[in-house]
C-alpha cells in the first residue's frame, strides 16, 4: 500500500471493514470514506488528530491588534475612513 496516499472506501465498504481499517489506522495507515464517490470522513490515526488539535494559546495575543487590521492596514485603514465620507 502507498504510505504517501491513503485508501479511499465506500460507506458500505467501511462498515463491513471496520475492524481492517482500525488496524490500518492503528499501523498509521489513514482511510478515507466516500459516499456517492466524494470523501465525507477519515479514519486516521489518533496521534495525526492530536498534532492537528493543539492550538496556541491567545494570551500572547491579547491586547496586541494582530489580526484586527487584516494583512494590509494601510488599506484596511482607508478603507474605513471611506465608510465616512459616504
């Protein structure tokens, strides 16, 4: 099996295989389900979730206006005074 792209099964498919693709995941090995032949779900190994969960903490970002003027503040900024002028 391609460790670099995961299996693809169909909804039917992955229930009657459920126990197989635990024991994929388990050995890291993801699946994705498709319903209608468009994914709808992932069996992934647990540690893949736990590293995409973490989040960082926004106490570092209190106070600091990062993220409020958008990637361009200049613009952002003329943007709003033009809001008055109207």
């Amino acid at each position: 099996m391609d460790m670099a792209r995961p299996q693809r099964k169909g909804v039917q498919d992955a229930r009657n295989e459920l126990p197989a693709l635990l024991a994929e995941a388990a050995k890291g090995r993801p699946t994705i389900i498709t319903r209608h032949g468009r994914a709808i779900a992932a069996v992934v190994p647990v540690d893949t979730i736990r590293h995409r969960a973490r989040q960082m903490p926004l106490t570092p970002l209190a106070r600091s206006g990062k993220g409020l003027w958008g990637r361009n503040s200049a613009e952002t900024i003329r943007r709003l005074r033009g809001e008055w002028d109207r």
